[in-house]
C-alpha cells in the first residue's frame, strides 16, 4: 500500500503532496542528473496528445514542422544584445569535443530565435517567400539556478517553438492573437485549465521582443503559473540578423516576427489544478487511458466468465475508439487496483463482479466525484461517452470556480498587502503604468504583474502603489 | 531556372549532385555552427511519417514512449568501461552553467544506455516489472572528426532509441529480432529500400553489447550504408548498473536487455537510393505531397473554369485521404512550377489545361518513369491509387535490381580487391572468423564486414584472406 499511497494532503502540504503525486503516478522520476527529469510513460503519452492537438492546428493553417541544431554559437547568441541579455545567466556552453578544447563555446538553445534567424535571412528574398510559419518541437535548456520542481522548472525540458516572419505588422500581430487562441483552446477545452490572457509589462516580456502576450493560470497553492507565451518581435531581429525581403513595390523591407511556445509544464499545472488526495484527475480529452476495466472474481464463482465477459467489453470500447485497460493481473486484488487507477488519474473505472455478470451489466465509477452507477452492458459505451464529457467539463467548472475564488479585486495597498499573505491568488488592481511602481511591489510583497487584459476596463481608482492617476486595471500574482 | 535545376549528374558526381538535391529540393540547410545541420519542412514530414509508422508498431507491442534526460554526468558514463570507450572520443561536454563552471562536466548524450539503466535499477524490483519496454524519440549529439554529410553524418541527428528489460534470454533474443523486422519492414515497404540484415562482427559491435543486428543497404556510389541496429545487450549492463529483478522462483537475477535505434540517415538513404538527375524521387508512402496538380491557364481560354475544376479536384482527393497541392500560384510559369515539383519529387503532377477541360479529363505524369497518361476526371481517384502503388513498386524494384548488380560473390582475395577498386558494393566472401583477418581486410581494402547474414551458408571455399578454414560466409563493403 504505501507504494502507491498518497500520505500528504493537497490542502495541507501542497507542494509535497505535487511531488508524491507526481512520483507514486508515475509520471516524472528525478534523473541521474541535478536539475534534471525524467518524463515517464503516462506523461509523455499527454505531451504527444498536446503534440497532436496543436499540429492538427498549426498545419491547417499552413504552419510546417522542422528541426533546426540544439548549439549555438556564441557570437550568433549575442548578436541582439538585449536577448543575450536576458538568456546568459542561465545559458549551459559545450566547450570540449571528445578531447579537444573548441575555438568558440557553444550555447545548447535556450530558446532559437538567434540560430533560425541567421538562416531565415538566406531563405526570405522577396514577398513571395512570405509568410514564412515554421515549429519545431525540442529540447530546451535554462541552467535555473533557483530551486528546480519536477515539470515547473527543470533545467532541461520539452517545448514547442513556432516562430513566423510576414510582410506586414498587421500579419505579425493576427498571428501572435492566433497563437495565443489555440493555446488558450488547448489549455480550456482539453487540460481543463481557465486561463487568463493579456499582454505582459515591458519588465516581463521576452528578451528582444516588441511584446509579449501570456495565458496565466492559478494553482491551488495561490501562486500563478504562466502557461504559454505569443510574442510580437517587431522588426529587432529581423534588422538585427538582416532578414529582408524585396515587396511588391519593388523596395527592401525588413520582415514582421513572432515566435510562441508551450512546455512540458502543461503537465505540471494539470496535476496541480485536478489532482486530489487520491492523486491524479487526467481530464478525458489527453488521459492516455480513458477507462480501466476491473473484473472482480470471487471465490465459487466463475472467474472464468468474468474475464471473458470483461475481455468482451474491453474489445466493443477498443473498437469504438476508446483508450482502454482491462487490468486482468493476477497477483493485484481488485481494491489495490482501484487505488493504483485512482492515482494514475483514469477517468471512468469499470468493475465487474460475479453479481454484475449475472445481471448483464457493470458498475461505472468517476475518478472525479467518486459516483458509481450501475450500467447495463449495452449502454456501457453511450454512457462513457456522457461521462467523459461530463467529467471533462466538471473538472473545468471545478477549475474555473477555484480561478474567480482565486481572484480578488483590491482598491488599497493595505488591502493588496493583506490578500498576498492571506490567500495570494490574482490581485486586480489598477495601476500607473510606471516600472518604477511595479518593480516596488515586486519588491515588497514578491507579486509581479501577470497580464495585462486585451479588453481594458477603465481605472475606478488611482495606483494602487503610488496614488498616482491610474492608465490600466491589470492582474497581479506571485507566480512560479 | 538555376534555382532550381540540378546541374550535377547522378552517375557522374554522385557526392556533388547528392549535396546539390538536398539543398536545392529544401530536405536540409547547412546550419550557422559546423557539422550541424537544419532538417527543413519536407525532410521533417517524412520523419514525422517514420515515426508514426514506427510508434504504432511499438506501442501495439506493449512500447511506451518517455523522455529522459539529454545530459550524462561523467561518472555515469564511464561506468561501463567498454562502451565509454566506444564513445569517447566522440562525446560533446558540458563545463559551464552559466558563469559558473560545474563541477563535474556533462556529456551530451552520445546514445542513453548509462543514464535509462542507472534508473531501471530503481523500477525493476519483481519479475513483475518485467518486461520493461520503452523508447525515446529524442536528439543525440557524437563529435564526429571525419568530413560531415547532410543526413549521413552530422554532430547532431535525430533518433529513436528503444530500451528493453526482459526476465530471460531467449525473450531478449525475440525482442531484437522484433525491432530489426520492423525496421526491415519500414525500409523496404515505406522507403522502398532493400536491406541485407544479420548480425555483425565483433569489432563492429556496439559498445558493451553481447552482439549487435544491423540493416545494411548500398547506395548508388557502391558504399554501404548501416540503415538501423538492435543489440542484444545481454546482462552485461545490468551487472554494471544492478538492474536485478526477483524471479518467481524468489532469487535474483539480473535482467537480459536490448535497444536498437533509426535515425535521420534514412531520409539521406531516400534520397540517394531514388532520386535522380531531375530531383528527388520521394516514395508515396512517406512523401509528404503525393500529387500537385498543375493548372495550365491560356490566353484566350478560360483560366477560372480551369482553376475551379482544379480546386474541385483537389477537394475530392484532399477527401479521399491524399496528399494534395494545388499549385495556383499566378507568378510562376507551369513549365516552372513543373521543374519545382520534380526537383521536390512528388510522385504524381496532375495536368490541367483547356483541351483537358473540354475533354473532361486531366493528364496524370508519374515522377519515376516520366510517363503521361489522359485520365477522365472521374477515374482520378482510381487511378491515383494504382498508380501511386505502382510508382511504390517500381522504386523498390529498382533499387533491388540495383542490390543485386552491385553484389558481387567472389572466390578470390585478387578477385575482392579487383571488384573494390572497380565497382564497389557487397562483396560476398568466405571467412575464418579471425578478427585480425579482418582487420586487415579493411587495412588493404578499406572494406569491413557489413553484415554476416542469420541464414548461414556452408562456406564452399577457404577464408578469401588468409586461405585457412573458412566458418561463414558474410558480406563485406567500404561503407559511409
């Protein structure tokens, strides 16, 4: 049992509840390697279904996939300066091949404008080269020095890089809102995470971007989670690394950019917003098995027929496209298995017994509420398909609700500073619009600004740090 | 047009026309750090249809998909002894976070034995855990020395690696013939390139393994090219890292292992197997565009009926599950929309000009054979689907006739170096089974042992070298 236990509470010890979670389901382990992790099955099985779901997207829309080298020179990386600014400190150099010292350290990518762009500028001559709309799915590397937390910061992860250059400003800025659109379907619609999207502060955008938009999300902890980013480049890097091209009138012009990305710590807000003391809730549109069949034999009865019957009701959901695993072991007893389900997060459980079998029908459990519902055999796949559904929006319900709990409108600085220490959360609060002001509040009470909402809503009050006439109503949040 | 006409010939200069296609069609770009290379859009599609080829094999075998990390602490790559100095010299370090020099250097993983096996020792317990059967798709990085090759041979490339435990030997033996079939069956049904298997000799062996399988193929220059491998790892790295299991009969025993691997080569195989001096010839299997059709306005006539009938076309292919462009793009000749689409090797163009319309029909023209066929509009579908089966057929045909020309049996050491010198490709030739007659072998002749085939043949003739006993005969080639 203590094997596959959950011994924290996630309203009492959250961020070792998170761990054990992660661990005891079988999704991360820690690498040989500091800083480092290991995706394991289950996880990685939800990063090729997010893989999935936004090549699905990006294709249709004329976005094509490619693989461009993980090193980068070091003269290339410092080339914007302000990017290499923001990158350096946590930049890991290659500085030995086999044995021999190399003439110029390189950079494994923290992120590959620098390397794209030295090559879009061989490959963009006229606007009939344009848009040019490339991804890549790869390793990153950010040598954090802070301390590292499984999926949220490791100091190798997964990411997603598109990176697009237009004729147009116009294009650049459609592209960067559609991004951000998709991400925030995947983030709503299939992890089950509300999210809120804005622009971020001048202090908080990307290094060498013109701006740069967010999702942000609040964890059960209070702290907030940025869950993706869409930035408009602007023209830096295309002047920068010389990426011109000639236009319909015949000129020079330099090219409209935009790069965006989503991570591996998906995966971690997943776990933090649904899991319970149980352990995992996987929202049905990316459990890598949606329903785990059951059967439980008792002694005098006819095991026989109850693995047949359960082997039958696996093979009708196959069939019917289901991710499904009849979990027929010998050597586990039926409640074990149903612990060992319940902490991998599978959605619907199936159990079948020999009263069950008698009856032609099975017993369908929720992972999330805990319901049971007895079902007769031939309503077993209509009925899945209604509590996917249901469980996937109740989950997001659930979320959405812990989002506007989460979210305090404050009026006073006094009332800003209370609300971080009681419950953190979002803080709406309106704002001067001075870096000076926000960088104080950064500073004494560790809450930066996480967006700054599309749709701005008019200043009923004065900065709420320096009385000053407010320009913006924006949310503040202390953040992983 | 010199954009993109191919001015090398295939049969003249081979290595500059192979260069100038990979380029040129847009598969590769040479990459701003050396020996690195960029895998463009198309080149990318083609390992995305690799790998979901390959992953829905595996994943129907019981494989899992996961990710581990890409940095080796030194320790842990040393540790079995062999296989460190297989890789040595070839292996790219980590020294610096940062600003800060770390304190043991890392290895960018080379291949990841060491580091998934020093964490199989914590998951493998029981007979239970067993088997165990994950795989990787991932980058991997080896500091080659010798002269780099698009595809062929770059510091950086992109592969997956599968790693298995098992509780006995006979089931290890299984599992690397189960990967090396499948690879067999992806070669040649997918890439349309026929491959000699079997096991190689022991000083060609991966590093630490019991024995190594390998796929070998020989391209149009006469130079073999190692296509795949799936070793047979024994218990040799379980004795090393302690992966022990407890069998049902309650001892320990230490677990049997395999892994195997493909990578990006493959594309540089395709290329140089089919292709031809018009382009690339991509097999419709894995050719991310299987048809183009071509509209072929005309002064005078009606270029909106024309390209209204293409786009009708074209959506009832895209319904059929094809792979369509239409390339209506106004600025461009159809002569020289033509050449593009040859260059880039899609296995069918579709013609569609104003005769055609009146006609109700188009003209299908086969990329392989040049060949033009009128085809009544409502026989399209029907017809693409033979023809492109067909065009799969040939290509693998050919490239089998070609196998076979540039295999060559001989009786004779005079005769071995005569045929190297002349034509290259597999030499067939009896051998003692000495690894110093081997090595001298690839000292005079530059050729080793590709593949010493399962099927053995009753040696006829004594060692081709050294004139004593011969045990087997095996297939010897120069290699890339």
């Amino acid at each position: 049992m203590s094997d596959i236990g959950v011994t924290f509470k996630k309203n009492q010890d959250f961020s070792e509840w998170y761990v054990e979670v992660v661990l005891k389901a079988g999704l991360a382990d820690y690498a040989p390697v500091k800083g480092c992790m290991i995706i394991r099955e289950d996880a990685y099985a939800i990063w090729e279904k997010i893989q999935e779901i936004l090549n699905k997207k990006i294709k249709a829309t004329g976005h094509r996939n490619v693989y461009f080298p993980m090193f980068i020179p070091e003269a290339l990386l410092t080339k914007e300066a302000e990017h290499f600014a923001g990158f350096t400190p946590e930049v890991a150099w290659i500085t030995m091949g086999g044995n021999t010292p190399l003439e110029e350290k390189l950079a494994v990518r923290p992120t590959s404008e620098t390397v794209m762009y030295a090559t879009f500028s061989k490959w963009i001559r006229s606007w009939r080269d344009l848009p040019l709309k490339i991804n890549q799915w790869c390793n990153i590397v950010r040598w954090e020095t802070k301390a590292t937390r499984l999926f949220l910061r490791t100091r190798e992860f997964l990411w997603q890089e598109g990176h697009t250059a237009h004729a147009t400003s116009e294009e650049a800025e459609a592209e960067v809102m559609y991004a951000l659109n998709e991400y925030k379907d995947i983030m709503e619609n299939y992890l089950a995470i509300p999210v809120l999207v804005g622009t971020k502060s001048d202090s908080e955008k990307f290094a060498g971007a013109l701006y740069t938009t967010a999702l942000e999300s609040i964890m059960p902890d209070g702290k907030a989670l940025q869950m993706g980013t869409s930035h408009n480049l602007g023209q830096n890097f295309g002047k920068v690394f010389e990426v011109k091209f000639i236009g319909e009138d015949k000129m020079d012009h330099y090219v409209w950019q935009t790069s965006w990305g989503i991570t591996t710590r998906l995966i971690g807000a997943m776990v933090m917003v649904h899991g319970d003391d149980k352990g995992l809730i996987i929202p049905p549109k990316v459990a890598p098995v949606q329903v785990v069949i059951v059967p439980i034999p008792f002694k005098g009865a006819e095991p026989e027929a109850i693995a047949a019957k359960a082997k039958e009701i696996s093979e009708t959901m196959k069939a019917k496209g289901y991710n499904v695993i009849l979990d027929g072991r010998d050597e586990y007893t039926p409640g074990w298995k149903f612990n060992q389900w319940e902490l991998k997060g599978v959605p619907i459980r199936i159990e079948l017994g020999p009263r069950d079998l008698k009856q032609g029908q099975v017993v369908m459990v929720r992972r999330d509420t805990g319901q049971k519902t007895p079902v007769k055999e031939a309503d077993i796949p209509a009925t899945t398909e209604h509590l996917l559904q249901e469980i996937q929006d109740n989950l997001f319900a659930k979320a959405k609700t812990i989002l506007q709990e989460k979210t305090t409108a404050v009026k006073t600085y006094e009332e800003f500073k209370q609300i971080i220490c009681d419950k953190g959360g979002f803080i709406k609060a309106t704002w001067c619009g001075s870096p000076d002001c926000e960088a104080k509040i950064k500073d004494e009470t560790g809450a930066t600004i996480r967006v700054r909402p599309f749709q701005k809503e008019e200043p009923t009050a004065n900065c709420v740090h320096c009385g000053q006439k407010a320009v913006e109503t924006v949310y503040f949040a202390r953040s992983y």
